[in-house]
C-alpha cells in the first residue's frame, strides 16, 4: 500500500484506531507500548541493568567465598542461609533501580511529551512500574540461579515455591512504588542513586541476610530486630529453609510482617504517586 | 466567525510568591501563527505549559479550539501537539523507533505507524540519521525529529517552544520552512522565541512578553512601526571617541549609546542611506573607527522601545520537570 499524501502531514494513512476502542483497552494498549519502549532501551545501555545483573552475582560470590568462610550459621550451611537473604533484602534494591528510571524520565521532557499526548495517564506510571518490575525479577533470577549452582538447596513444596513467588513479587511490586514515588520527587538521577543506596544499604546490611542479627552488638541488634527488611529475610529463609528467628515479633511472624510491611508501602505509595504525576507541574 | 484556536482571557500562574504569567489574554485565529516574544522567564513557556495541559492555571481561562484546558483536558490533548524547549525523545531509540511509537500511542496499529514514520521520515529529511539513537544525532537533527514527532496525526494547534532555539542557520530554515507548510495544511501554529527576526519572519501576530506581562502585541509590521527597522551601529577603537561620534551625529540622529561596548547605534529606517550618512560623517570628523555595521533591531531593541527600559533577563528554572521546590 503506497502512501497517498502529496503534504508535510501524513494524511490518508488509515486512521487511529483510537476512538474505536474502550478505555480499558485504549489503558492496556498504550501501557503495553511503554513497557515495550522502555525495554527496548535496554540492549542500548546495557549498564544500566548491572544493578540486577552484576550486582547479585558479585554479591552472591563475595558473601559466599570471601566472607562466608569466617561466618557460621548454626544449623544451616552459608549457602542455604545467605541465598535466601540475599533475595529479602534484594527485593528493597528495586527502590533504586525504579527511582533511577523514573527521574531521568522526568528531567528529560520524554515525560512531558507523554502527558501532552491523549493518553490515558495512568498508563505511563503503570508501564514504568511493569518495566522495572521485569527488571527487578531478571535480578531475583540471577541471585536464584548463581545460588543454586553454588550449593543452596532450597526445601519447599510446591505451595511453598508459590508462596515464595508470591511474596517475591509483592515485595519487588512495593519498593517499585516507593521508587518510583522517590525518582518523582527528587529532581536527578544521580541525587536519586545517592538517596537510594543510602536508604537501602544500611537496611539490607542490618536485615540480618549475611549474618544474624542476634550475634549482632546491642544498637544494630535493635534495629535489625525491626528493621523492614529483617521481616523480608525472615520470610524468604522461612519459606526455603524452614527456620524460624528470634529477636522481634516480626521475626517470629515473618511472612505476616512481609506481608504487612508490602501491604504498608502499597498504601502509601501508590496514591501518594498518582497524586503527584497528576499534578506534577513546574517551578520556576 | 470561526472557532479561533486558542482564546484565553486573564490566564495567569503563581508559583509560590512568583507570577510567572500575569492575566494574559490571548486570540489565535484559526490557521495563523501566533508568536509569544520575550527572553527567558518572560513566561512563554509557563503559558504554553498550561495551553498544552501540562500545568493548570491560578486563574483565569483558556480554551483550545473550544474545549477548557481544565475541564476538557483530554479533549484538548486530542487537538494539540506539543514540541518542547528539550528535545522530548527517548534518547537510546532510534529516530525511526521515536517516531513509530508516537503514531503507536497516538493510536495506529502497527503497519499505519510504520508508514506514518516513513512519511515524516521523508518529509523532514530524517532518512540519513533515522537509524541512529537520538543520543548520538546533533541537535538540529532531533528537532527535526521531534517536530515529525509532534505531526504523527494533524494537530489543530501546534504548540513550539523554541523552536529554533541553539539551531544553526540552516537548520533554522528548515524548521521555518516546515512551519509555513503546516501553516498552508490548515494547522494553527504557537511558538515562542526570544529571535525577533523569527517572529517576524513567521507571526501573523505577535505578543512581546517580560515579566509574565504581555508588554505589546499586534502584527510583525504593527510592531516594527513602534520598534523601528534598521539600526547602524559604529564601534570606535578608543573609548573616548565615543562623545567625538556623538558630536558628529547627535545634531542628525537620535542615538542610543553603550559605553561599556563602545557603541554608538543609529535608528536606519532607509538601511543603506543612513549608513552612508553616519561613514561620511564619521570621515569628515576624521574619527578611527572598529567597525560600521547595518543589522536588524533586536530583542534588546524592541524592548527599549515598546517599555522604555532595556529587558530584565532573569535565569529561567529548567521547567520541563516538576517537583515542586521544597
């Protein structure tokens, strides 16, 4: 079919199909073609991914090789009490790769563009939730394959392996929301980065995922004991090893508290953002 | 009369204690060109924000083609296409891929998208860089591309902001060139610029903006009437020469002078004849001179003589983004 336009303006190219369809498939459509777009982008800067990709792997072999032979675990080999960890605090990691994303979408205008277009706007929030929510289950994968081949032996049953699926996702689907809020507010990628890691590196090394807490020093101990993330790790090392924590009602309650921490962040998230890419506007 | 394109009565924004738009009122007849004309932080950008729905308004109201940009918001981003003062592309996709996306989301199924993006490919000769990433094409390249960005479907209005802005020469052409072909297509075009001569090249009418106050507005020829055309401007090698000049030419000229560029300039409304004037007097005074040139009034110029005061360029805050400042 040949083009049958003689201007500068397409002109009798077909026709959007647009106001032929409903609103809910016009949302599916438009937030499928963002999630393409942004995963499009991936094989173009590959670096960009190193947060799930290489960081699990050096995380995963560092803790196991290097400072797994001066750790011992009680009951468990290194292998079956880090590997769980590792995927409970790796779920908070998402904050920064979500928060990243986000900001640099919005200080380049692409977003701008977006909003102008007749679009229905929940679509983009949607898709950059989805694509970092691939991003992020691409890490799980990583720490859950160089795991396995180093030795972690995980124990569950098939309701066990949907229960650890479940949380995983849950967990990943949170903290994308809070980065995804965070990468709203803060006005740089490089200031979100900062933000993030300085939010989510402490936690996570408290969380007890590469030692226990309980053989923890008085102050970090406390806060460990209610620490998010503790609850995360808990949960995971619960569900695949059968162990149960001491220390805090959320370690003896682990997989309620993951659930209620998700839970938490949800609420809080998710409207507190979609209230602000409503009314995201300029200042001069 | 026909429905105009955009028609806003008192429109004004407040950020915080700062007005960046001041009870503006605006007419755009359909199918013309309406500049806004003014430097950074004038608010141009601030009003086409708002006429594009991207910010709402303190108060007043504006209509584009007949829908409010409040209450019918999403009517009015079906008749508008923006083109923002930062190139708005995903920049690890190719020109081609930006394009095929915008007609995507724009609503063609995937074989009218591709077509779509061939055209404008064409047309704006994107062909030589349309597999490249729009982070590795110069900037005159990505305005072209996001102006075949903002023309995947036929907007009613066409909203530019700075177009041309950091553009070389010819680049510069090309876009006023499209721009005029859309006008002939029907499209209603609104574009800021701090180029006086570009909105005298495009403008069928012009609105001069500084402070968030609109300071004059009519037709390019109805403003050069008040800015004045031509101006010669004599630069002398010694700063002391400056009075000298000022003697040879004050009895026949009305000057404006700027000491600190040791410049005289002199209004040219018959361009070559004024300008033989000033040399010839300027060689009886035997006064060394830098350099006589003829050149257009600029936006300085316009300002001192639609205001009676030289513009106040503030530092514009980048506004394509959001958060509001804590």
């Amino acid at each position: 079919m040949s083009t049958v336009s003689i201007g500068l303006l397409p002109t009798g190219i077909g026709e959007p199909v647009q106001a032929t369809v409903g609103r809910t498939a016009r949302y599916l459509r438009e937030t499928w073609l963002l999630v393409v777009r942004s995963l499009r982008t991936v094989p173009r800067v590959p670096e960009r991914l190193s947060d799930v990709t290489i960081q699990p792997v050096v995380f995963t072999l560092l803790f196991l090789y290097v400072f797994g032979s001066a750790i011992h675990v009680p009951g468990l080999s290194y292998q079956n009490y880090l590997v769980p960890g590792l995927v409970g605090q790796g779920v908070a990691f998402g904050v920064i790769g979500a928060g990243v994303a986000t900001s640099t979408d919005f200080t380049s205008g692409v977003i701008d563009r977006f909003r102008s277009l007749p679009i229905t706007r929940l679509s983009v929030i949607t898709a950059q939730v989805v694509g970092q929510m691939l991003e992020q289950i691409l890490g799980m994968m990583i720490y859950i394959g160089v795991g396995l081949a180093a030795g972690w032996r995980p124990q569950f049953s098939t309701a066990g392996l949907a229960e650890f699926i479940g949380l995983v996702l849950l967990g990943v689907f949170a903290f994308n929301w809070l980065g995804v809020l965070l990468g709203m507010m803060v006005r740089s990628s490089d200031a979100m980065q900062g933000i993030g890691f300085a939010l989510v590196f402490p936690l996570s090394f408290l969380a007890g995922a590469f030692v226990p807490i309980s053989g923890m020093k008085a102050v970090p101990r406390a806060i460990g004991n209610w620490d998010p993330l503790s609850a995360f790790v808990a949960a995971m090392r619960h569900i695949c090893q059968g162990t149960n924590a001491q220390g805090s009602w959320q370690l003896e309650h682990p997989i309620v508290a993951m659930l209620g921490w998700s839970v938490i962040l949800i609420g809080v998230c998710v409207p507190l953002a979609l209230r602000r890419f409503r009314r995201v506007e300029s200042a001069i | 009369m026909p429905e105009p394109a955009v028609l806003a009565e008192a429109l004004s924004k407040q950020f915080g204690d700062v007005v960046a738009v001041d009870a503006i009122d605006l007419n755009i007849p359909a199918a013309s060109v309406m500049a806004l004309l003014g430097p950074n932080g004038a608010g141009k950008t601030t009003i086409v924000r708002m006429l594009a729905t991207l910010c709402e308004p303190t108060s007043g109201t504006a209509s584009v083609c007949g829908f409010d940009i409040v209450r019918e918001a999403d009517a009015v981003r079906n008749a508008i296409s923006l083109t923002g003062q930062f190139a708005a592309l995903e920049a690890n996709l190719t020109a081609q891929e930006n394009l095929i996306l915008m007609a995507r989301l724009r609503g063609y199924r995937r074989r009218a998208a591709a077509q779509v993006a061939e055209h404008l490919i064409d047309q704006l000769d994107i062909a030589e860089f349309k597999d490249k990433l729009v982070k590795s094409i110069s900037g005159g390249q990505r305005r072209r591309v996001d102006l075949a960005a903002s023309l995947v479907v036929k907007p009613k209005l066409l909203v530019l902001d700075e177009p041309t802005t950091g553009l070389d020469p010819r680049s510069r052409q090309a876009v006023w060139s499209a721009i005029r072909e859309l006008v002939t297509e029907g499209v209603t075009v609104l574009l800021t610029t701090q180029y006086l001569e570009e909105a005298d090249e495009l403008a069928d009418q012009v609105v001069v903006m500084d402070h968030g106050r609109a300071v004059a507005s009519g037709t390019p020829p109805e403003l050069r009437a008040q800015i004045g055309d031509h101006r010669v401007d004599v630069v002398v090698a010694d700063p002391a020469d400056v009075d000298r000049v000022v003697e040879a030419l004050g009895s026949r000229f009305l000057l404006t002078l700027d000491r600190a560029r040791r410049t005289v300039s002199v209004p040219a409304p018959n361009e070559a004849v004024e300008l033989a004037l000033v040399a010839q007097e300027l060689k009886q005074a035997v006064i060394p001179v830098d350099e006589i040139s003829l050149r257009r009034p600029t936006l300085d110029d316009a300002f001192l003589a639609l205001t009676g005061e030289p513009s106040t360029t503030v530092v514009e805050a980048r506004d394509d983004f959001a958060g509001v400042p804590s």
